[in-house]
C-alpha cells in the first residue's frame, strides 16, 4: 500500500513538471555492477571502433549510444528487466507491458566532458502520442557544477518544437538559440547521489552543459515505451532525410 502510494506520488509530479526524480532507486551493489559494464564495454567498444561511441577533446569516453543491440549479455540489460523498475514505469505510462527501446551511457569526465545542447527526446524517436519515457540513473554525483541535467518544467505540455543540426557529438538536433531564448519555463538542475534516478517525458526540454569541475559525471540511461506505442514511420523517414543531409554538411565543414 505504502509503495503503491509512493508510485502514484511520482506520477503526479512527473505528470505535473515533465520528469521526477525518486531517491535509491538503484542500490549500491546495482551501481557498482552498471559501473563494471561501463568499464568493460567502453573498452570493447573503443577497440572495436563502435559507430555510435564518441570522444571528448582529450581522447576519453563521452556518449555511447544503441547498446541495446549489441549482440553481447551485461548487467545494465537484465537490470531493465526489474520488476521494480517496470512497475514505476508501467504506472506512468499507464500501461501492463512497456518494452525497453535504447541503453545509452553518458559518461561526461571530468575537466572535458562535453555538453548536451537542449532538445525534445521524441524530435529523434517519434513515438506516436509520446508513450515513451528515459530513466536517467546516476552513477556518480551529478549536479549543476559538473554538467548534470536541466529541465525546463512543464515544457512537456506543449509539442515538439522546431530543431536544428547541433555539431555537438552524439547529438544531432537541438533546439534553436533564438526559440530556447523566448521560452519562459523554470529551469531546474536536479541534484542527485549514486543510486538516485530521474524519469523524463519525451517531450520535455532538456540538456546538460559541459563538465569543467573535477569530478566525472556519469549516468546511463534506459528508455522505454509502451509495448504497444507505435512509431511514426512518416517522420522516421523525413528525420532521417535531414540527418544525411546533416551528416553531408558535416563532412564539408570538417
Ligand atoms: O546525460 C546527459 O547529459 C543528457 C541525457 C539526455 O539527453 C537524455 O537522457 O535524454
């Protein structure tokens, strides 16, 4: 009853403000095991020259992205698999069944760890009706001094906006300077420990800046969507039509 009661606490607010942050809900020992995947497959990955690793200035692990579909067995995958985790994020997205669609590591070290500029999650993913969510989970501290998340809350009521290509690696779109500039919405910079996970909407404006403290900032993500939320395959096809046409102007300017 008493857990019940929590979980619809978090709904609510998650409702309310676009994301919600709930306290331990990874434990130590799951920290520590997600940390030994990140050593472990950052380091595969590196030799292996994944595609959708990138580096920061100094040569060191930033983001990786699509680790779902790697053909290997780590921890951070059945981890997902949790009823613990599934039953928060079941009840937000009011459904029975969810199923998970990405794994993504974003690492950001310390001194170089380089920003995410402000984007909505579903501009990239184009869930139908946005029944999809991220699960940020903290692995070290991560707060406004070493390039933790911002939130503009409740931005998420109010569609997706127009982005633009943002030269920043392992993003592709943000949202333009002058648009972000108009926006009224409060900022808030969750503070979070080890453990502490922050659950967002798709369609909530977020980003991160750069990490200039001297401490890493690193979390993972898990994202899901409802097991019976479409994709809008219309948009699919046109995001991915302006992407190699990014990806064409890219080339020329580097
Ligand atoms: O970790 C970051 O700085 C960015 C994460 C992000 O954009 C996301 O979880 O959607």
């Amino acid at each position: 009853m008493q857990v019940k009661q929590t979980i619809n606490t978090y709904k609510k607010k998650y409702n309310e403000l676009g994301f919600v942050k709930i306290p331990g809900l990874v434990s130590k020992n799951e920290i520590e095991n997600i940390k030994k995947d990140i050593k472990v497959i950052s380091a595969y990955l590196l030799k292996k020259n994944y595609k959708h690793l990138h580096l920061t200035k100094d040569n060191r692990v930033n983001t990786i992205h699509n680790l779902n579909k790697l053909k290997i067995n780590f921890y951070l995958k059945s981890f997902s698999k949790k009823k613990k985790i599934l039953s928060v994020i079941n009840k937000i997205l009011n459904t029975k069944k969810s199923s998970l669609r990405n794994l993504e590591f974003f690492l950001k070290p310390k001194k170089t760890g380089a920003s995410a500029p402000f984007h909505q999650d579903n501009y990239y993913w184009n869930v139908k009706n946005s029944e999809a969510l991220n699960v940020w989970i903290a692995c070290s501290q991560s707060n406004k001094n070493n390039g933790g998340l911002c939130y503009y809350a409740k931005s998420h009521r109010n569609g997706i906006l127009s982005h633009e290509i943002s030269y920043a690696k392992g993003t592709s779109q943000k949202i333009k300077d002058k648009i972000l500039k108009k926006l009224k919405y409060k900022k808030i910079f969750p503070s979070l420990k080890p453990g502490d996970c922050l659950i967002h909407h798709p369609q909530i404006i977020h980003g991160s800046g750069r990490n200039k403290s001297n401490k890493d900032r690193t979390g993972v993500v898990m994202s899901f969507k409802k097991k019976s939320a479409k994709y809008d395959h219309k948009k699919i096809k046109l995001y991915k039509k302006k992407m190699n046409i990014n990806f064409k102007i890219l080339k020329k300017t580097n």
